[in-house]
C-alpha cells in the first residue's frame, strides 16, 4: 500500500515531498463512511508535514458525491504538524472529502525574507528569487492577474527603486494574497483516500419516538384497536411532545404454535398472539394484519399523524410464524433439520417454536435478498421513511451492508434504528456499515459511574462519527430492576435522563407514563401480562401519570438546542454519587443547560457541585442564574462550587438553563 | 474499499459472515511494517466476530515473504470479541501475517448439544444434524482420517445403539479434534490486509554504540589520528563494553570556506575542518580522507574491531563542501541562485557557507538517488553493515522510503540509525518508512516526569513497534544544560539512565568518560572547542575518568536480558521527585532488574519506594533479596514499601537484581 495516487509515475513520485497521515474522522482506514446532519460540520484535522523547515500549504476538499469538482478550503496549521479546517453538509446524501498539500516555495521565501532583513542581510539575490516565483506565479495565472504579478516581479527586479522599496513591495500583503491564488502545486501530495460522509436530516440526531401497540388503543376495554383509534390518540401523544410514533410488527400473526399470555406455549383461541410471529394466511410483511385496518386506514394514520407533527415508524423484524407465505412459497430460505421438519428458532435449551428464522446460508441467498429489501421498498412507497430494524444482528452484516446502502441510493431520508442489543463491537460494526441510529446499554446503565463513562464513550470518542444513540428506558422487552423496584421516581429519574443525555430517546408508552413495574415472576425483565401478548387498555387520565412532565421535558428539548445533539456533554462533579451533573451546550454557547439528577429514586439527596467553570464558558469571578426549566424556580449561582438538594418524591431532577 | 478480498464472486460474498477488524499490531493500516528482531514474538490480535451467535474459528496466517504458502496459528478467544495468537520471527528479512475466520458449525452443534442434554431434551433429530456434519467433513478429509470420521457419522445415526452411547460419542474428544482439522471454511472470510514484518538482527534492539573522532586518536598531541591509531583505541573500547564504534564521516574534508576552531568563519592552514564538510579535489563520499589511511587501513581496522566483538558503523552525510566532486560534475543536482552562485546551507539568519545542501527537487532527481543509494552500497561492499545517517529529515521522505527497502532486500542485516532530533511525527515517519533505529529526545528528558511521560509512549504504546529508541547522553552537538551544570554525577546518572533504560544506547567519547562539560559562551549545546573543529587529544588514564563505571554498566547489559529490550519497562513510585525508579525483567521473568536513580547531581537524595509487586512478579508476603550490580551491596526488602537513598558523589544509582 502507499499513500500517493496509484497513477502517478515513478518520475513525478520522487519528488511529492509533504506526507498527510493520521486523518481524523476517518472510520477503520476509511472503510466506512462518517455520519452527519444536514447543517452540521464536518471538521478535519491531519498530521501534515515535510522534509525541511519549508512553508507548507494544505487545502481540506470535499464534493458531494456524484458532483464533478471539489470545493477546496485552506487548512490552518495548528501546532505540532497538525492542521484542520471544515465544511458544511447541507445536503441528503452522501459527500466526499480529501486533502492535498504541497511545499510552498513563496511563503518559505517570504519568511525567510524576513529573518535575513531583521538579521540586516543582503538580500538584493534573495529579490530576484523572490521575482522568479512571482513571475512563475504569473504564467499560471492568465488574465490581469498574470499583468498584475508580472508587473510585481518586475518591481522586485528594479534597479530605478532603491533596496528598501522593493523590500515593502516583497512582503506587501496583496502579493502574499495574490501568489496564494497560484501556487505551484505540479508536487502536491494527495491523500490517498476519498473518505465519505453519510448526511442524514435532522431527525437522525435529534428526536423523541413514543412506541405503542396500535391493538391496545381501542376507546373500549377487550376491543382490538385500530389504526382509526391511533388516529384518535395522535393528540395524547402530540400534547407530550414526541415527533415519531413507533409501532411494533402490524402485520398479520400467526396461529401455528401463538403464544398465549405471559408467552405460555399453546394459546387460547382468543389470544391474540405476539405481534413478532409475522405472517399468516393472510399475508406477511408486505401485509397489515385486518384487525388493525385497511392499507387505506394505515396511509390516513400517516397523513394524520404529519398533521400533528408526527412521523410513523415501522418495525421490520425479518423472521416467519410457521403460518408466513414464504415458508410455503421459499422453503429454500429455511433451515431443514433431518427429520424433515423446519427449524425453528432457538437459543438452547430455549425454543420459541412460533418462529422461524430465515436461513442467510441458503444457496438462494441473492433472491432471498432481494425480497427482504423489498419489504422496505414497499413501506416507503407507503410513505414510511423510519424503519426500527428487529434484531439486525442476527443478519448478515453484509446483507445490511448493501440493502442500507441500495436504499439510501434514492431515498436519503429513510432513517434506520438498529435493534442490537448485544457485544459492544458488534452493536458499533452495525452502526458503521449503516444504521443511522442504534439502540444502547443506557437502560442498563444506572449509577453515576456507569453513566460517565458510558456517556463518555458515545459522545468524546471517535465512536460519535458512526454510532448515533438513541436512548431507551423501557420498551416491551425491558422493564429493568430499577424500574421495578423504584417506582414512580425511578421513571421520572430515567424520563429526565434519557431525554437530556441523549438528543434521541424514546419511551414504550403508555407503560411509561403510567410507570406500569410489575415484572413477571423468576427475576427478569419481562412484563408481567406483557402487552407482547394480550391486548391492554390503558388508562390515559390517571391523575399520577407522568404525560405532564414528559411533555414538560420534550418542550424543553425543542426550545433549548443544546439538547438537540449529544457532542457537547461534558460531566461536573458532585460530592454525592447518587447525584450526577452535566451540561450541554448549542454550537455557538448561546444555550447553555445544566443537568442535576437524582440517582436515588428513595431518598432526598444533596451535595456541592464542583462545576468546570470552563466547559460552562463562565467567568468563574461573577455571578450567575440558573434557572430551573421544570420547576421555574431561579437561583442565583457563583463560581464552581453551588448546594443542590433533590426529593425524589417531587421532581428529582433540574434542567438549568444558565445565564451569566 | 472493502474487507474481503476482491477476486471473490458477488455469490461467495453475501454468505462470509464473519467481520475481521482491529487487527494488533498494524501501523497506518497496513501501510508500514512492524519492526521485530530475530527470535522475537508477533503477538497479534483481532477483534472477530459474525452475526448471530455461532462459533467461530480463527487463525493467524504467516509466512516468510518469498515462501509459498502460510503456516497457520489457531487464534485463542479473550473477552468481547477479541481473539489472540502470536508467532516467532527466526530468520532476518520481511514477513507477512493475515487472518482467516469462519463459522465452525460443528463447534457451535456441540456446545448446544451440552446444553440441550443439560436440560433434558431429547436429542436424537441433532445427533443426526451432527452425524451429517462429520459425513462432510469426511468427503473433505480422504484417507484414513475420512474412514474414520465416516464410522463416527455412523456411530451418531446408529439405530443398534442407544441414546446415551451415541451422545457419548458425540461428544468425544477426539471427534472434535479430528473435526477440528478438516474445517468447512469455502465461507471463511479473510483479513483484506497482509501485514508485514521487518525482521533485523539482534544488535538492531540491543548494542552499546561508542563514537569516537579518529583524527583524535593520535599517540601523541598535535598529531593527525589514523585508522591504525583507532586499532590501538581498540582494547580500550572494548574493556568498557562498547560493541558498536561510530565514526563522524571519514571522507576528504572541503577547503573552500572551511571554518576553523570554535566554529569561526575561515580557517587557518592547520586548521582540519569539519568532517560534515565532505569532499574535495580528493574525493566524495565514496573516499577516505587521506590522512586517516588507506581503504585498505580502514578494512583493516574493520577486522581487528571484530576480533574485539565491535562493529564500525559509519556517518552518512548527504551533503557537500563546495569542493565536492558532484559541484563539478553534477551541477544539476544542486540549487543554483539567481546570480549564478550555488546556494549554500541556511537556516536564515544563519549561514553556512562550507556546505551545499542537495537539491531533491531537481529535475535529475532519478540519477541523483541512484548515485546516493551507490555510496550506501559501497561502504556495504567495504564491509559495513551499520550506518548512522546525519539529518534524515532534510531529505524527502520517498527516498529513504526508496533506498532503505532496496538495500534491505539484498542486504537484511543493515542497520540504519536516524540522527533526526526534530518534531515528533517527522522522527516517527522516519522510523515507520524503515530506518532500523532512531534518535530520541533522551538528552533534553531530565526529571521524573519527562523521563516517565516519554518512556512510557515508547515502550507501551504502538510506537514500539516501529521505533526503536537509541538513547544518547551526549553527541558532539549536544553537550546538555544538566550535564553543563551537574559534573561528573551528572554524567554518571546519565549514564545508567540511557543504559537502563534504553537497550540500544551510545556515548560520545572521550568526552563522555572524561566528562568533558565547558560549553562555548552564549547558553548553546556547543562544546567550547569542539572536536568538530579541531584534533583533540584526550588523557585516558586520568584517574577519574568513568571508564571503569561505564565498564561495569556494560558488563551488566551483557550479564542480563532484562536490559537487553525495552517493552518490559515499568516504572514504580518513589515518594522523592528526585528519586526515579524503574523496572525491566527478561521475557520468562527468570531476571528482574530494578533500577533506582537520584535525578540530583548535588545532594543526598532519600525516599521511599511503592514498588508495584505485581509488575515485578514478586509475592507480597515474602521477602526477597536485591542485589546492586553497580556496588554488590545486597539487601533483605519486604513488600512495596523500602527505603532508598543514593549520593551522587559516589554511585548515584542502584541496579538492582531482584530475587525471591
């Protein structure tokens, strides 16, 4: 491997004299492509250097891809041979970015010009070199700045002026302007590599998603919902304040081996199944389940929720009751074992004879495919752009690969939550290859610890240029210990976490809000009577439900940028571990919030922060307010050190936002 | 860019599913080779994992570059992904490693057979998916390693036997080791990268460098030193344990504007000038200052040195006095300013009018790599096999690129040591594009913490891999502030540090041992009659000469292989800023050595030391003896904690061997 074009000949290779190494962001030697908003920066930094003490110049390119010719922006040296500079993505799609950078033999004049004039040296030699460049400079330039430069070297030249004349015209500024616009770059050294940008809207970074199964909103208790009765909640869910309404499976469920309640094996006939058993006579994951409505019924669902601000995501989950039309019409997708029968899905010694797992093995894995991806294809043609992909990895990381890819070709828009909950490198390979966002650990990460150094990893490593969180404290698979056993304060704590740590969060409602606890029996994190498995009606009044100050902290969220991204959080320090502190700020730090939470969801908690005066942007010797957005209350704060106290009981929390 | 090998069909492709990443070590992505002497480990690592949650099988892939076909390491699982092998480099040259992984679906039909039994499931339909796994890895085996797994298929379908016999089998050692040989791996994926190895002698890690100016080797004072004087210095070099002799540039020295003692611009007729100052009427870089003796003098003093177990190493400068035959005969090769003059070396203001710097930018630039690489190849054909190249970092970065990879080919057993002291990247590329050694900033690393700070990022981060440090106290440019000020102790303490802590390491002497310390006036690193400038003659067999301390030094390097690499280097805490305290212990721990040393030329320094026990392999509860190689003292300690204290007036150090 080298790091100079492969086209370049053996002649003009030798003498390519600036080296540009340690690139950043660049994702496993560029294999991957970073990923950005539109609006948002892409900053580029890179160890460049020479032979020599000469002056170097080094431009950052970039293009979108597909456009001929590359933008070019001039780096700025930083120090110890590292430079950097920037561009905007205002675009979908995807952009390319470059650098090339070459020895400067002007500017090295230049400066060494100075040195031999303070030094009080002849420099009368050192002129006509000087006018040699210019007159360089001149030939490639053309036009009235080819007269212009000629005419300059002509003055460095002149014997009618007198040495320090000419001098003030060798280092006047316009001439140091007007060579930067025609350097020699016939040596430049180009980096090696095109590296890319995938550039997502702005849901990618910052949204809040609300998951709700559809068969649970009917107005009647017992009564299988549907897509008219989502329609009829859309206000519910728009007065909290989320922007994307997620639904599980809604395609039909099968009766071979449907689970019944609490995942008994063997269902009653009125059981209506886990809505991830996909595919019945009826149809599969192109189909929607007639319970639920019509395909009609579910577009006027999707026009309806744009009315208030709210953007439908569907659940792909790739995988088949015993019942779905691909078992019959594809058996060649599926694993056989040898007595013939079809294997279902198991992680021994559990068995879950309801599904079967597509087989990514099979010699018919091109049209199998080309089938998966048209799934998504049909959605979007229904007007779907956000797709929660059900456990993608299980899937090839090549089949995501290309079907991301393909997808993202002609539509830009579509936004991809990986549903990984596995190995660390496993969940970040997903995140690389495509997934716009990804589901993480936060649910599991409770002290103050955890949360540092978790929240550390995701937003100040270069993990952030691929991996984008979204946060999740509950969903129907994950009721966790602190939630069982914290109750109302708990969901609080986790609500107020989730939607300030990360920009993108969600919550499975309207067990959230109802801070529905009770685990089903042996320790784990199952629901008990989960709504995987029956149809639930919840009551949407109840006076303790938690809809106010969700929709307390998702109006926070849209008036206050600083929580719109997740780059700037830094952590402060407090000398109470059941407390954490932390701030996030808008690109320009006109928005500063800080965030106190109460990690104990028993008992009052209190202690000192030791604030970063610095990361805060305050001047450490004046005063300044804090004001608490979910209380209203106003303190008046000095310096790093300030008292902080939180019950549990009545908001355990404070949303600051700072002034000075 | 992709991770699979490109020749693979579209079809193949989709069904790898194993991903092969952060590959340890690999420098640039596989840009640069790593560096290992003969007889060390490549230990590599990987992360590797596919989709899902099959078994896998790793291996690491080596072979001799030039050799067909890779011997094959079987790869140990760590945690999170992460998989392990190493191998052993035994021949100089380059080597290649890859990786190679699979979904060994025999391995993971076993481990969920255990669990099935171990929940009491009947097994028999997986007994028959397994027997039909070693039916194909029979059809892949032939011989008698296929009959045999042909019968063990038998035995696992076989209706004679009962279940429990044929789980039995099923699980037999000894079927998973032969299934273990005859892996399905047509869906392996391989590791895109080959990654090389430069593979050097010994002495590449591990030599003790003494240099020394010839000219001042003369028996008698006033007189011009000659090869043959330089074998009568032999026995002398070699009592203090020196196995490298570097001599400054040996070729004829320029006339026209040579400079005379003390650096002053013109010379007197006595005057010899500068040996950096290469060429004249006599010669170029391919000739012998005729007052040092004949070609036929120095390959003698080449042979008598390896009679005393020392090497000569030469100076390669690529640069010229005005006299050099390549002013005349190849004017193109040099930079030629506007009034016709041939620019001479600057560092504006500074001027240095005896010496032509190269052109690399010349259109002739092909000829004039070829003629450079030749003086390369005609010291080797003299006999040569170290070079010590004079600022590598005013030359382009390709031709050392260039030059070291070709020689090396023919010629493994070079050894080229970079003398650039400049920015840090510069002096890292160096080392990764192949020079076998390199230069550090040791002489300006004084306290503690720069000691420590700098040590640890070259011997614990990736750094090591590709630099190897060479730790020089003292050079005839750089007569230091501490040694200026700290006297003999000063020279003693450094002495120890770059012997201890650097296994390659070298002093410029008899500077060094006589602890020559008068630096010309203005605050400069410059000696006050530098030897560049004039011949010296140096008294030996003064009293207080530390050549019996440097002796000893050496005698201990030699006597123990704990200070014979530099990765095993730890440091430990001394509750005295004054006071460092350092570790380093043979590769099976059989020799442990710990090093204290008083960074405090003037006092009595004391404290005590919090040694870590496990990074020395002591154990805690037990005491264990130390035993100072410097002064045979020997002491009893017990645990962290033990007392220290070192007068630099007499030894200001401890080497320790420690024993338990």
């Amino acid at each position: 491997m080298q790091d100079y074009p492969r086209d370049m000949t053996e002649c003009e290779r030798g003498r390519r004299r600036v080296v540009i190494e340690g690139v950043r962001p660049e994702i496993d030697g560029g294999r991957f492509s970073i990923k950005r908003a539109t609006g948002e920066k892409v900053i580029v930094e890179a160890d460049i250097f020479a032979d020599g003490h000469d002056s170097l110049s080094c431009v950052l390119k970039y293009r979108r891809e597909g456009n001929e010719g590359w933008h070019e922006i001039p780096m700025r040296s930083l120090v110890n041979d590292r430079w950097r500079a920037e561009f905007t993505v205002d675009e979908l799609g995807r952009y390319l970015y470059t650098l090339e950078a070459w020895v400067d033999h002007f500017k090295s004049w230049r400066q060494d010009l100075v040195k031999r004039i303070e030094a009080g040296q002849d420099v009368s030699v050192e002129l006509l070199a000087g006018a040699a460049l210019v007159e360089e400079a001149g030939a490639r330039a053309g036009g009235a700045d080819a007269k212009q430069l000629e005419r300059w070297a002509g003055a460095l030249r002149s014997k009618q002026q007198d040495l320090p004349h000419r001098i003030s015209r060798a280092l006047d500024e316009e001439l140091a302007k007007l060579m930067d616009k025609y350097p020699d770059r016939r040596l430049a050294s180009t980096y090696a590599k095109e590296l890319a940008v995938a550039v997502d809207r702005e849901k990618s970074r910052f949204s809040a998603w609300y998951e709700m199964f559809p068969r649970s909103c009917a107005t009647a208790p017992g009564k299988h919902g549907t897509f008219k009765d989502c329609e009829r909640r859309l206000p519910y869910i728009a007065s909290m304040g989320f922007d994307v309404l997620y639904l599980p499976p809604i395609h039909p469920i099968g009766r071979t081996h449907r689970r019944g309640k609490n995942n008994i094996v063997g269902a009653g006939p009125e059981d209506p199944g886990s809505p991830w058993a996909i595919g019945s006579y009826e149809g599969g994951h192109k189909s929607i389940h007639p319970q639920l409505g019509t395909m009609n019924d579910f577009k006027k669902l999707i026009a309806k929720a744009a009315e208030y601000g709210i953007e439908i995501a569907l659940d792909i989950a790739f995988q088949c009751s015993p019942d779905h039309p691909y078992v019959k019409e594809h058996p060649e997708w599926f694993h056989r074992r040898p007595d013939g029968t079809i294997q279902y899905a198991e992680n021994p010694p559990k068995k879950y004879q309801d599904i079967y797992p597509i087989n990514f093995e099979t010699d018919h894995w091109p049209d199998l495919w080309n089938e998966l991806e048209s799934v998504f294809l049909f959605w979007i043609k229904q007007g779907i752009r956000i797709f929660r992909v059900d456990n993608p990895h299980t899937k090839p990381f090549v089949f995501w690969e290309k079907v991301i890819s393909e997808i993202k070709k002609n539509y830009p828009d579509v936004i991809f939550l990986s549903e990984a909950f596995t190995r660390p490198k496993v969940m970040y390979r997903l995140a690389k290859l495509g997934f716009t966002q990804s589901y993480t650990y936060f649910a599991w990460r409770n002290t103050k610890w955890e949360l540092t150094q978790y929240f550390t990893e995701l937003t100040q490593t270069d993990v952030r240029d691929y991996f984008r969180p979204h946060l999740w404290p509950n969903t129907p698979d994950i009721l966790t210990a602190y939630l069982q056993s914290g109750g109302r304060p708990a969901f609080m704590t986790r609500l107020v976490l989730a939607a300030t740590l990360g920009a993108s969060y969600g919550i499975y409602g309207p067990a959230y809000e109802l801070y529905e606890n009770r685990p089903i029996e042996g320790g784990s994190e199952e629901y008990l009577n989960s709504e995987k498995y029956e149809i639930k009606h919840w009551d949407l009044d109840r006076p303790d439900s938690l809809k106010e100050l969700i929709g307390r902290v998702n109006r926070i969220r849209r008036e206050n940028s600083a929580l719109q991204g997740d780059w700037s959080l830094r952590f402060h320090d407090v000398d109470n571990d059941q407390i954490i502190c932390y701030s996030k700020h808008s690109e320009n730090s006109a928005n500063i919030l800080l965030m106190v939470v109460n990690l104990d969801p028993y008992h009052v908690q209190a202690g000192w922060t030791a604030l970063s005066m610095d990361a805060l942007g305050l001047d450490p010797h004046r005063p300044y307010q804090v004001h608490d957005l979910l209380t209203d209350a106003r303190y008046q704060w000095q310096g790093a050190r300030n008292f902080v106290q939180l019950d549990p009981k009545i908001v355990p929390a404070h949303i600051f936002s700072v002034r000075q």
